[in-house]
C-alpha cells in the first residue's frame, strides 16, 4: 500500500490535511480541505500515517499558487488563501482554547500582516557539503535553497552572494536584517565577499566585521538587535502587538507594569511613556544588557531592568505591581510562577504567547481568579501554522 487515494476532510493545528484510509488517520501537507489526492504513504505508524501528494485529483477554490515551491523547510500554508490561512489561525486557537482550558467565546480578531511575503527580519540557513538551505522537517537532509521568500529582501541578497562563496567550512548562517545587516556563521568561512553588505559580521561567536550590534526602529523608539538576544521576527506585526498589549492594561494615573520575559526591553520601553514605573525581567545576559542601552539610547528613566530566571525574581522579591505582562517563550509560565503571579494579584495580566497550546495549560490555572476578557491573534508568522496570541485577564 505505497499509494492511496486521500480525500482531505480539515486541517490539523499545523495546517496538514486530514484523511482517512481504512478507518486509520493520514496527515498530509499540503492538502486543503475537501481536495482529493493520490498520497505517497512515507510513515505508518501504529495508529496514524503521514503521507506525501503525488497527484492532485480534485483541486480547493482556496488554493493559490504558492511563490515558492520548497516543501517541508518549516513553512506550510503556503497553497491556501491569505484569508483562508487567517481563517485557519483563528479557528486553530479557538479550539485549542475550548478543548484545553474550556474557554468560549473570547477570541475577538486575527490581525493580518501586512507582508505576508520577505517579512522575516531572521532567517538561520544551514549549510552541508557545502551547500546552503534548511532542514528538512525533523531531520537534517538539506533542502538547498536560492532564495527564501519569507525572509527580507535585503537577506535574500545576501543568500546569492553567499551563494557565490565557497561554504565548506561553514555549518550554519543566519542573518538579521533591521535596515542594518548583521550575519553570525557557525564555523569558518571567508567573509571578504560580505564586507560591504554587512553592519556586522560574527563568526564562531567573534566579531569579525563592523559592530557589535545594530539597530532596529520601532514605532518611534530605537532598539540594539545584538547577535544573541531575542527580537521580534516581523516588526511590523510586533508594533501592532505591543499597542494591543497598551490598550489592554491599566494605565490611569500612578500605575506600574511588571513586564516578565522582557528580552531587550522592547515592551517595557514602548510601554515607559504611559505609565509611572516599568519593570522588566529577562534570563539572558546579553539581552538585558542591550535592554539598558536601549533605555540610554531612548533617553527613558522610568524603567529597570533584573536579569535572572523569572520564576525565581517573582518569587525572591516582593514585587507589587498594577499591571503585569507575560510573554514567555513556547513553553509557557511554570506552575510555581504562576502561583507567584497570583500571589501578586495584579489587576490585569496580559499573556503574550506565540504557543496556543501552552497558553490554554496556562490559562487553565489562572481562570479561577482572572476573567479571561479577550483574546487578539497576530498573524506574526504568515506561510506558516504559527500564531501569535495577546489575552486580556482581568481580577476577578
Ligand atoms: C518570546 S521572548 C519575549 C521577548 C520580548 N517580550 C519581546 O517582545 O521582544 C521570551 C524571552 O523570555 C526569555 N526567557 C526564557 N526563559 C526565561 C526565564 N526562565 N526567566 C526569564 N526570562 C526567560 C528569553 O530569553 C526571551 O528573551
């Protein structure tokens, strides 16, 4: 049973097909609801298959001819309709928040993006024998690559100069393009060819060209993008965001903000204007190094800055706070912040998240004493499954 006829019914959270094949589950990528294919099976699994397309028989009025034809590099959705795809997020969280925390009837808006293309500021290739591209999905078989069209422009110059370099000592490059270029190689290559299309070069965690970080421009405030620290892929989305995340909290006269899982200070900041004291806390060293030069170089004196591991900070001092922000990475809040949290009581919580999943476990355990008002999607990740999440909790 090598090929099968596949008759798509819906969409799993990461945007594959649905099927069945003698009463046994098959996902397939790139299959669209109601489609009819012949399905290469490349995993039978005891209780489900995953399959490849060979032949599409019968073909989704919401299927669109996708830009790019790599399949498995870590995009997907990429045949379906923009507002199909919206569509899709949006649905995906509002199950994902019934079926796991038994919440209903919360999710407001998916916020479109506005390039759903070249919207990538980072972008990490991989390179083998010499040959650049991505993983495939769960494996390390290269998918060789020229160009990408989820990354910027700018970075898919520097791909075809890259391609013109020999890569053999090379193991991984990855750009950040804010205006400014930065490129951190792991391993050894000759970046003569780079010089003069890079602000800053890396190589095997030295600076080898230019400066050491470079700068990103939000709204109206400038921000150090260092080699290391986390910063939001798709600025234009994370502008809208973190004006959400404003409207969302309490900012009447005299009131604080905790800003948990702070990276470089890009809410905090964003935030400093409108309320009367700021605090943000973030585990890696060097992004709360660049959080204080970015409070200097916006000329801001409300906020500071704590590094260390969240968890521990809460729990260790004594913090009060009106407002508190989350947005911690994929795998969510703890169970003992989560008490902290609580133990804070802050009036409103907004949760950042760019993980449903983890979101609605957290969720589960703060309704109890929070409303969860409102839920606003941000569709951070366009040609992807991913989304991204902010929800308003409220004291009860
Ligand atoms: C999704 S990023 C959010 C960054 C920031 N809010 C922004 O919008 O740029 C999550 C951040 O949490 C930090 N982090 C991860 N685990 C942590 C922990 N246990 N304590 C403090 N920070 C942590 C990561 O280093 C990362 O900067």
């Amino acid at each position: 049973m090598d090929e099968v006829l596949v008759k798509c019914e819906r969409l799993d959270d990461f945007g594959r097909g649905i099927g069945y094949v003698s009463g046994k589950i098959i996902f397939v990528p790139n299959l669209l609801p109601f489609e009819e294919a012949m399905v290469k099976i490349i995993l039978n699994k005891k209780k489900y298959m995953v399959g490849e397309v060979t032949l599409l028989l019968k073909k989704s009025s919401d299927r669109i001819e996708p830009k790019c034809s790599l399949e498995n590099c870590g995009c997907g959705l990429k045949c379906l309709k923009y507002s199909k795809a919206l569509e899709f997020k949006k649905n995906k969280v509002i199950g994902i928040l019934k079926r796991y925390a038994g919440i209903e009837g919360v999710v407001k808006e998916i916020i479109p993006s506005d390039d759903v293309y070249f919207y990538r500021n980072k972008i990490t290739l991989k390179v083998k024998d010499g040959k650049l591209g991505y993983f495939k999905n769960g494996s390390n078989e290269l998918i060789e690559i020229d160009r990408c069209e989820i990354a910027s422009i700018k970075s898919n110059e520097i791909i075809s100069i890259l391609k013109g370099i020999n890569l053999r000592g090379a193991l991984e490059i990855t750009i950040k393009d804010f205006g400014e270029i930065m490129i951190i190689i792991k391993g050894n290559m000759d970046i003569s060819k780079l010089e003069g299309h890079a602000a800053s070069i890396y190589m095997d965690d030295k600076l080898v060209y230019g400066k050491e970080n470079i700068i990103a421009k939000l709204g109206d405030l400038k921000f150090y993008v260092s080699r290391e620290a986390f910063f939001q892929v798709n600025l234009g989305v994370a502008l809208k965001l973190y004006n959400k995340v404003l409207e969302y909290l309490d900012n009447s006269l005299g009131k604080s903000v905790l800003d948990l899982y702070c990276g470089t200070g890009t809410i905090s900041l964003f935030l400093s204007k409108y309320f009367s004291e700021v605090t943000g806390a973030e585990i890696n060293e060097e992004a709360v190094k660049c959080a204080f030069l970015n409070k200097q170089l916006n000329n801001i004196s409300n906020v500071r800055f704590i590094c260390g591991d969240v968890s521990q900070i809460i729990h260790s001092l004594k913090f009060q706070a009106d407002n508190i922000v989350v947005d911690p990475p994929r795998s969510g809040l703890t169970k003992e912040g989560i008490l902290d949290i609580l133990k804070i009581a802050p009036s409103r919580l907004v949760y950042v998240s760019c993980d449903p999943m983890t979101l609605a476990r957290d969720l589960k355990l703060l309704k109890d004493e929070y409303v969860i008002k409102e839920v606003t999607l941000f569709d951070m990740f366009p040609c992807t499954y991913h989304v991204e999440s902010a929800v308003l909790l409220v004291r009860k």
